[in-house]
C-alpha cells in the first residue's frame, strides 16, 4: 500500500496510472532480480504504437488524421430545402 498524498479525489485518480506503474516496475525489477519472468510475462502489445519513438506516433498521428478527414467528407451529403 501506498500514499498518493493528497486528499484531493480527483488528484488521487489523476496520480494513479502513474503510481500504478511505478509499482509494477518495481516488482518486475525485483522478479527479474531473482530470475522470474516479469508481471506481464513479457507480453508486449503488437496493436499500438509506444511513446519510445515519438517521430513514429507523430507521423502516424498525422496519418490518421487525414484518413478521418477523408472519412469523414466521403460519406456527408447536404440536403438544401426551401
């Protein structure tokens, strides 16, 4: 158990991911330490780009973006009445 010092409820949530995180990261480093796999058994995601490469999400972030904006054009029709 650990403190998230504040009182705040929102803050609480807030700070959670990340205390989360830190948490896990250290019991993997003490797992790994003695020669176990880590929490997640070393499963990585093959679905979703990582922070690691912020040029890569950033062009890809691009990317999506003008696939919306043609989406989203292709499909709309404008009904006029008067």
């Amino acid at each position: 158990m650990k403190t998230l010092s504040t009182t705040d409820r929102k803050e609480a949530r807030d700070r959670r991911p990340k205390a989360l995180e830190a948490i896990r990261a250290e019991i993997d480093e003490k797992l790994q330490a003695i020669g176990l796999a880590p929490l997640d058994g070393g499963w990585k995601r093959d679905w979703a780009f990582t922070w690691d490469d912020e040029g890569k999400a950033v062009a890809e972030g691009l990317e999506a973006r003008k696939e919306l904006a043609k989406t989203s054009d292709r499909g709309r029709s404008v009904l006029h009445f008067s």
